[in-house]
C-alpha cells in the first residue's frame, strides 16, 4: 500500500542531490522574476496579475524538463527491469513518480512566495486571488506532471520526452486563445479543454467544480494512459 | 517448487521460447544453458514476472504469476544481465532502498545491509556511485541486491560475466552456499562453470528444451556417438574399413588423412554403450598394422552441448 513512498522518496533524492532541482528551479525563478518585475512597476498595481498569466506557458516547459527522466531514463538504462521485478506494482511505481514530480513543481513554486510577501509590504494585497492562484498554480502543475511523467513513459529518449511532454502542454495552454480557428458548435468544447482557461478561472478565486473535475481528470486519464503505456511495453 | 507449463514467449512473429514445461525443486541449483539467442535469458525474464508469457503458466508454490505476481515478486531474487542499477546512487543509498522496497524492517536493515556487504565483499565501496564501479564491482552490488530479503528463489543471468578468475571462483563459491538451502536458477554459456556447480542443468536451443538432467545422466544420454580415433601405420584403407566394420557395435567407419609418413588416420563410430576398445585391439592384433595411436574420445558436456545445438541447427 505505501510501497509507492519509498519511490517517491527515491525520485525525490535524486532530484535534490544531482544538481537538477537547483538549475530548474532557478531557470524558473529568474524567467518569472525577469518577466513579472520588468512590468509590475510600470503598471503600479498591487497584484500577482501578471504573474500567474506568465505562470502555464513557464510551467509548459519547465515542468517536462522536470519530468522528462522519470521513465525514459529507466527505460534507457536498463533499472526499469528491476524496478518490475521488486515487489511494487504499476501503480506503486506510476504514483510515486508522479508525485515526485509534483512535490518538485512544489518546491518550485515556493520561492516564489517572496512575491506576495514583498509586494504587500510595499503595496494593500489582495490575498484572495493570491491563494486562488497558487491553488490553481498547484493543479495546474499536478496536471502537467502527469502529462510530462506520461511522455517519459513512451521512450527511452529524455529529449524526446520532454519535447511530447512539452508539445501537449503547450497545446492545452493556448488552444483557448485559437478559438477563432474553430467552428461556432464545437468552441465551448474546445474551450473547455484549454487548460489555461481552467487556471484563470481559479486564479480569480472562483473555485468552481468544473475546474476542479477537469483538472483531477486529466491527471486521471494521463496516470492511466502511462500505465497502459507500460503494460505496452511487457 | 517451480512448476512451468508450456511457457511460450513471441516477439512479434519470433518464437524465443517454445513450449517449455519444467519441474524445479527446492533447494536445486539448475544451470541453463544454451547458445547466444537460444532463450535463456527471455525465460528468465518470464520467471521473474517482467516479461508476460505469451502462453503458458508458471506457478511458484501455491501462487500464480498472473494472479499473484507480487507474492513471488517478494520470494525471487534477481540479477540481470548486465546489472543495470540506477548510476548517480552510492551503493549504501541503493541497497538501503531496495531493503526498503523488498519490505526488510527497520531495525532489520543494518545488520543485513552489512551481512551482505561482507558476503560479497561490498565494503571498501559502500560510499561510491554505482557508475563508477567496475564491472566485477558492480555485478557484487547486483547479487547483494538479489540476495537482500533472503530470498527462497535466486534467478541470476549470467553472474560470473566480466568478473575476473577470483571473482568466479567466489561467486561459484557463493551460489553453492545459497543453493544449499534456496533454489538457484542461472544461466550461462560457461559450461564448466555450470559442471562445477550445478545440480541439473538444462539446455535449451531455439527456445525449446534438448537435454534436461545432472551432468552424469546427459553423458549416459543414449544418442550420444562414441567416436574411436585411431592411427595405424602399414594399413591399407579399404581393409581398414571392413576389418574394423566387421566388428559388432561399430556402425561405420571413417578415414580422416592420410599422412606422407604413410599414418592413416580413422575414426570409428558406435552408438552401443558397450566399451569397444578391447575387441578392436585384439582385432588388430591379428593383422600386422601398428597403433600409432588409439582414443576414445571423450564425451564432455562440451561435445554434448555442440551436438545437441548443433543437431537441431
């Protein structure tokens, strides 16, 4: 039952001791901090705004890059061989790693809680959408985890992986700003997977269970595509 | 203990194995044996559970590798073929976690972390990353990871590759320890190796069985040829060919060369298990050839192993 933690563990251990975890979690905090800050004082406003609109299309690169070595690494050395002969199942062995992946997306985001707190010493901040944001920042970096552990688990090739993972994350950030590509019928469909549109509705503090449903599903539905995409491989 | 039924794995169109059905006891040490491709290694794989059968069925004990792979996930120890371990990790961080995996209690750990690192002589390299050791070093990680939870069932592929004499001679030295009270099931293509250590040795060829007993009963195995070489000197080869035909047991004759020094080289072949020799020496005796030379060649289980995957190539 808790077989998945010593995986997790592990996943977690590797990511902090190699310098992996350091390199992506400064890239991501000088490429928000660089983005969010050149504007934020021009605009003179008390709010995250800015940030968490930069926030999905950061996370669309930056948390493949994360999840890239997960399987395709294994796959390409040979370790996923043990790995399957220990006595973990799929499951075991798929939630751990997505966690760690998440956990990390986590530790990510942490620093950047220096924001909010400098900002409403300088300024009155509303805290609301704050949290709303950072809630919404969680599930949506849940989400992409899950989709950048599923591209890890298609090839041996960790550049591959985070390109897939990488191109399906971009898709669902921006095809709710293609709309107008699409016929009338299907837009609120199209709409509605956009994963960006899910973010912002959170971002604004509305916790809504449409989000939520479609949040926890595709982290559901790309968990369950990694596990048969192992099954594939037996 | 091991009871395997029909095992039969395909890549694709490719049969690797075919049909296997094999009784494995407790406490045996079985050596597989078989040519480079023969599916030594895919059977392996499917003992283990991390390959799917593609028909077929291996039971451990009461379990089912279906039904309950986790159950004899817990009772084997593995070590594949090139043991391929997680390279950033030190030894210690990667054996403590497969402690912890293959569910070694706590207060357990230590001791059975050093037990091992004794047994296979981990203990100068505990503090170094796996991708660093040689290939000796890391092929002792890899037993002491199949042996961490004391397992009933010891699969190992290939465990003396790459290591150097001493080293074999230990692990041989440690498989015979464990297979006194464990099943040990390895594959090799060292054939002394698998007569030094094994109790029963198997040998599959194309996926398929072809001999399957202890070294003893596979040189009894009754198609064996016994091949005769003789060299005679002042002997005609037409005459050499019906005098020695023309002894009962020996079912034809071959001439081989004949040298300038005038030596004609033969050899004869029987299929009977009766020892011929002594009835071609007092044959020969009678005529006026001399032996240069007279032996029966003798059946290793190297000649077993070439004719058996050779006879079905």
């Amino acid at each position: 039952m808790w077989q998945f933690t010593h995986i997790l563990k592990k996943e977690l251990k590797d990511y902090f001791i190699s310098p992996i975890a350091y390199i992506v979690i400064s890239i991501f905090l000088i490429i928000t901090g660089w983005f969010f800050f050149s504007t934020f004082f021009l605009y003179d406003q008390a709010n995250m705004r800015g940030f968490f609109s930069l926030l999905p299309i950061i996370f669309a690169f930056v948390i493949p890059a994360i999840t890239m070595r997960l399987f395709a690494e294994e796959l390409n050395i040979g370790s996923y061989e043990i790995l399957l002969t220990m006595p973990v199942t799929f499951s075991d062995i798929i939630i751990g790693k997505f966690a760690a992946g998440f956990i990390m997306t986590g530790a990510m985001l942490l620093p950047t809680l220096a924001y909010p707190i400098s900002i409403a010493f300088i300024g009155d901040l509303d805290w609301g959408p704050v949290i709303g944001g950072y809630l919404g920042a969680l599930l949506l970096g849940g989400t992409f985890s899950a989709i950048g552990v599923f591209a890890s688990a298609l090839t041996h090739n960790q550049i591959i992986a985070f390109i897939l993972g990488a191109a399906i994350c971009f898709v669902l950030t921006l095809i709710d700003k293609m709309l107008f590509f699409f016929p009338e019928s299907i837009l609120n469909i199209i709409e509605y997977l956009g994963a960006d549109f899910h973010f912002r509705n959170v971002a604004r503090g509305i916790i809504d269970s449409r989000d939520m449903i479609y949040f926890i599903s595709v982290i559901f539905i790309s968990l369950y595509s990694t596990y048969l995409a192992l099954l594939r491989k037996e | 203990m091991i009871h395997v039924e029909n095992l039969t794995k395909y890549y694709d169109s490719f049969c690797a194995v075919d049909q296997i059905n094999i009784e494995i006891n407790k406490g045996e040490i079985l050596g597989l044996l078989g040519p480079n491709g023969a599916g030594k290694t895919t059977t392996l794989k499917m003992l283990t559970g991390y390959f799917k059968p593609s028909a077929g069925t291996i039971q451990v004990n009461d379990y089912n590798i279906e039904d309950n792979p986790l159950e004899i996930k817990q009772m084997i120890g593995y070590l594949p073929e090139s043991s391929p371990f997680y390279k950033d990790m030190l030894v210690y961080d990667y054996l403590e976690y497969v402690s912890k995996i293959k569910g070694i209690k706590p207060s357990d750990r230590h001791p059975r972390l050093r037990y091992l690192a004794d047994l296979c002589g981990l203990n100068h390299i505990m503090h170094k990353a796996i991708g660093e050791l040689s290939k000796g070093l890391n092929q002792r990680v890899g037993l002491a990871h199949a042996m961490m939870n004391d397992p009933e069932i010891l699969i190992l592929d290939e465990p003396t590759q790459g290591l150097d004499p001493n080293q074999i001679v230990e692990i041989r030295h440690i498989i015979k320890k464990i297979g006194q009270e464990k099943t040990v099931i390895f594959s090799t293509h060292i054939l002394s190796e698998a007569e030094a250590t094994c109790d029963r040795i198997v040998i599959i060829n194309r996926g398929k069985i072809v001999a399957d007993g202890n070294t003893a009963e596979l040189k009894q195995s009754t198609d064996q040829k016994t091949i005769i070489q003789l060299s005679l000197l002042n002997a005609e080869t037409e005459s050499v060919q019906n005098t020695l035909t023309a002894i009962e047991g020996i079912d034809r004759v071959e001439s081989i060369s004949r040298t300038d020094d005038g030596v004609l080289k033969v050899k004869a072949y029987s299929s009977s298990t009766e020892d011929l020799r002594e009835k071609i020496y007092r044959t020969i005796k009678a005529t006026d050839w001399v032996i240069i030379e007279f032996l029966q060649e003798a059946k290793t289980l190297e000649t077993i192993f070439r004719d058996l995957t050779r006879q079905i190539n």
